[in-house]
C-alpha cells in the first residue's frame, strides 16, 4: 500500500473491524504505515512481513506526544513581569521613532544647507500617490460625515425650535475635529500601509543594502520624500474635506430643516470664527509626521520573509490610527486648556 492507492483505501478501511489480514501485502510506504497507524487501536493487524512491521514500527516511534496541556496559574509576580516587559517593549518602540523623527530632521536640515539634494522627481511622485489619489475618497467620507451631522443634528435640534443651530454644529465639528481627524485616519490605512510594504519589500530584497553599498542614504531616498509629500499634502486633503464636509452639511440643512444655502453660508460666516478653522490646521503636520514616520519605521522593521511584511504592514496601521487618535486626543485638551 502506497501513496498512490491511500486515498482509496482510507475510505474503506474506518468501515473494517476485527483482524486485519497484511499478509498479502507487497508494497508500504510511510503514508501507508500513518494509514495503519491511525486505526492500529481499533483493528488487529497480523501477518505483516518483517520489513512492514519495521516500519510500522518507526512511523509510530516518530509521531510526536502531544504536548501537555496544563493550567497556567498566574501569580503577582507575573502579572508585574509581563506589565513591565510590556511597558518595556513600548519604550523601546517609542525610542525607535523619535530616532527615526530625529533622522528625517536632520536630513530635512542638510535639504535646507543644500537643496539640490532633494529628490524632487520621489517627492512629486508621492505627492501624486498621498494627496491626488486620495481626494476622492476623502472627499466622499467628508460629504457623508456632513450629511449625517446635519441629519441627526436637525432631528434633535427640531424638538427645540432651534434649527439655525445646526450650521454652528456642522461648522465646529467639521473644522474643528472631524474633518481633519478623519482625513488622516483614512490617509494612516492608505498611506502607512503603502508606506511599510514599499520599504519593506526592498529590505526583503537586500535593496536597501545595495544602496548602502553604492553609498546612498536611504534616508534620503526612501524617508525624506515620502514624509514630506504628506506634511504638504495632508492640509490640503483636510481643506478639502473640510469643504466637502460643509458641503453635505448645508445640502442635508436645506433638505430637511429649510435652511437655503444662502442663509447656511450667512451664518456660517458669522457664527464661526477662525480659531476653528486653525485649530483643524495646526493639526495636520502633526498627524502627518505620525504616519510618515511610522510607516517607514515599519518597514525597517520587515525580516527576510512575507509573513513579516504582512504582520508589519498590519501593525503600522493600526499604530498610526491609534497615535493619531491620542495626538487628537492630546490636542483637545491643550486647547481646551488655552481657551481656544
């Protein structure tokens, strides 16, 4: 019995019962032997040749115990120890993006001594991939987001006979928080993402090694175009959203409660100062040195093998949205503070 007729004979043989005759058997391979194995406790084998039974033998010899399945009791002692490796574990990833933070910089500095050394054609090419590609779809969030601000906000202002409100609602939340926050969470899943797999690739490829050895900076090549193609692109993505934005809120205003785009924009004008507005603008460099930054430490961190490049690729999104989010988070309550 060989590989060849295993499949046949496996069908056949769970429906077998008493003694199993292996004297007229000529031919057994291992995947024979496993076959036998597994229905060794059920049926009794005789007759085997001595060559079979040896190795019967050793497939059962070589198939491992499974291992011991036994309760894990926790003690206080290692709770601490994995609270602290993990406390460990993040300072350590912290300290490796304020060097790769500190590494853009610098080359950001040698740029301004020497702007010929700036790869303006990468540059322009990822402007193009961040900020171009991304308009529609951030363009369509912000228009929905608005639409649904505007919704909800006339269903309950309605009850209070204060309708006009819902343009101060719309124009806060969308200039203030959502447009931005929103923008760079979608440009975090896009951006961070390509970011990490392109990077990672050429280290997987050894590129970046060749680089070294051509005695390029791949700081220079890889990290400085890909940054500041988001710290230029990502406020004009957040304009954009902030104006789709309060497009769909004034469409949904006029559809609902009544409110023509006219009076939507004379009370927008009036009601809502500035400080809203620079306040949604101040925060996009931030957010986009976040997912610049770790998209590319992600994709330094890639091994030699795709299981890598998939779980880092995971990982810098993830990390990205939820650092953007703290950073938000942070920012509110610094303006919140300074009565902004």
């Amino acid at each position: 019995m060989t590989v060849r007729y295993v499949s046949a004979v496996a069908a056949d043989l769970p429906r077998a019962s008493g003694t199993l005759d292996l004297s007229g058997l000529t031919r057994l391979d291992t995947a024979g032997a496993y076959l036998l194995h597994r229905h060794a406790e059920r049926l009794h084998m005789r007759g085997a040749q001595a060559d079979h039974a040896a190795l019967l033998e050793r497939v059962a010899a070589s198939i491992p115990e499974p291992p011991e399945q036994t309760a894990r009791n926790w003690s206080l002692s290692q709770l601490l120890e994995g609270i602290g490796r993990m406390v460990v574990s993040g300072g350590s990833f912290l300290q490796e993006i304020t060097g790769m933070l500190g590494l853009f910089l610098a080359r950001l500095g040698q740029i301004a001594r020497h702007p010929g050394q700036l790869p303006m054609t990468a540059l322009v090419h990822h402007a193009d991939q961040v900020g171009w590609r991304a308009v529609p779809i951030v363009s369509l969030m912000s228009f929905l987001i608005g639409v649904v601000l505007a919704f909800q906000g006339a269903v309950q202002l309605r009850q209070f006979g204060a309708e006009i409100f819902v343009v101060d609602l719309i124009a806060i939340s969308i200039l203030r928080e959502l447009g931005i926050l929103l923008t760079a969470i979608i440009v975090a899943g896009r951006t961070a993402s390509s970011f990490t797999a392109a990077i990672g690739s050429m280290k997987m490829r050894e590129e970046i090694d060749a680089m070294r050895t051509l005695a390029i900076d791949p700081a220079m090549v890889l990290f400085v175009p890909r940054i500041l193609a988001l710290l230029i692109t990502l406020p004009i993505l957040g304009a954009v959203a902030n104006f789709m934005g309060l497009l769909g809120g004034a469409l949904m205003s006029w559809i609902e409660l009544g409110v023509s785009p006219a009076v939507f924009l004379a009370r927008l004008l009036a009601e809502t100062g500035t400080n809203h507005v620079m306040v949604g603008f101040i925060k996009a460099p931030v957010f986009a040195l976040i997912i610049g930054v770790i998209g590319c430490h992600a994709g330094m961190q890639v091994r030699g093998n795709a299981e890598s490049l998939g779980a880092q690729t995971s990982a810098a999104v993830v990390r990205a949205i939820f650092a953007v989010i703290v950073a938000d988070a942070l920012f509110s309550v610094f303006f919140a503070m300074m009565d902004i």
